[in-house]
C-alpha cells in the first residue's frame, strides 16, 4: 500500500521557473528518498534525506523534510524541459527494513 | 552508487504462460527487492529478494504465482506465472545499498494479451 500522498498530481511550468512538489507520509522513517521517472522507464535516484536533517541540496534540487508534520518537499530550481517527468517520494520507514512505500507521483512537465 | 541491469527490457505475452525476468546488479548490494508499476500508478513492492532463502512476499503477493530467486548477492530473478492481462505493467528490481539509498534497473515492460 502506498504511504501518502503528493501534490500536486500534476504541474506544468515554463523552463527557468521554479517547480516544487510536496510529499506527506503516515509512519515514522529512517530516511526518505526521492526519484525521477520519464515516460514509465526506469526510477533514477535523486537525493536521499535522513530523518534527522532538515535540508539537503543536490545541484538544482533543494529538499526539506519536516518530521513533525509528516511532510518532504522537493524544489527544482531554473527547471529545464529534461526535467520533464514523473517524480515520486519514497519512505524507509522504521519498522519495514529497508522496503519502501510511494508516494503517488508529480507529472511534471516544462515547457520551452 | 549500484548499476542495475534488467531482461528482457519489454516482452509481449500470451495469457496462460510464463515469464521470467532476470535483474543483476554490479556490485554487491545488502537487500535486494521487487516492485510492480501498473499503468499509470505508483509502485507498489512485490517482495524481498532473500539471498539462498525464500523471498517475503507483500500482502496480495504469493510465491506461486511470483517466484523469485536470489542465489548470490548481485543477481536475482521474477517469474510472473499463468499470466492474464491483469499483469500487464512494468516489473522493476530494486538494490539498497550499505548508505541506505535504493537503485532501480530500467524495468521490464509486460504486455499479456
């Protein structure tokens, strides 16, 4: 079963904004995990998170995770249309050795 | 980070038979697991791959009707078995890492007709 939710479902922007999707989840986690997946192929890893950090930064991607209210954010900075694609949150959680549950996804598409 | 490999990439198939899908990773990797993406949703895990175990398999999830092997750190497979088309989706293996971070292989696209 899946663990939570994210929105938006979709986004569509213009190349050089910004795009910033939300994950929620329901359990307590070790770590949270997201992923980027084009035109239903293969999930490229993007950036994990730990439970105990509150920001991470990977090149154009800012991810902040908020343990109290159960909530992550990716933000894609001077978005690109190669940034078009689905992206997905996933939790580790506590008690589920390493499986993880996703989140629903964000369609997201740049448009030049 | 792990390179994974899956095959075959796509497979059209008949209702009533078998398939087998084979995923190998390039290093060795703690756990290894299975996942389902139905069209248009998320994924959702099929089981763990257990190294010379039997796998442990999700709620809705039986080993008979999805074998699985891992008889080494750095391989495993998935057979899909009786197919109908309600097992029409994309089948991707999973390797975690001793940093916790989890890779996919490209997936494996099944159409049952």
């Amino acid at each position: 079963s899946q663990q939570g939710e994210e929105d938006p479902q979709a986004l569509s922007i213009q190349e050089g904004e910004n795009a910033t999707m939300n994950c929620s989840y329901k359990t307590s986690i070790n770590n949270l995990q997201w992923y980027r997946q084009n035109s239903g192929r293969g999930l490229v890893h993007l950036i994990l998170i730990r439970s105990n950090e509150r920001e991470k930064h990977s090149g154009r991607l800012r991810v902040t995770l908020d343990t109290s209210k159960k909530s992550s954010s990716l933000l894609i900075t001077a978005s690109r249309a190669a940034d078009t694609a689905s992206y997905f949150c996933a939790t580790d959680n506590q008690d589920s050795w390493g499986k993880l549950q996703f989140g629903a996804g964000t369609q997201v598409v740049v448009t030049p | 980070s792990a390179v994974i490999s899956q095959k075959p990439s796509r497979d059209i198939c008949q209702r009533g038979t078998s398939l087998t899908i084979q995923c190998q990773v390039d290093s060795q990797v703690t756990m290894m697991f299975w996942y389902r993406q139905q069209p248009g949703q998320s994924l959702t895990l099929i089981a763990t791959a257990n190294q010379g175990s039997e796998a442990t398999y999700e709620s809705g999830f039986v080993i008979d009707k999805f074998p699985i092997s891992r008889p080494n750190l750095t391989f495993s497979t998935l057979t899909v078995s009786n197919m109908s088309p309600e097992d029409s989706s994309i089948y991707l293996c999973s390797g975690r890492d001793g940093a916790y971070e989890q890779y996919f292989g490209p997936g494996t696209r099944l159409t049952v007709t």
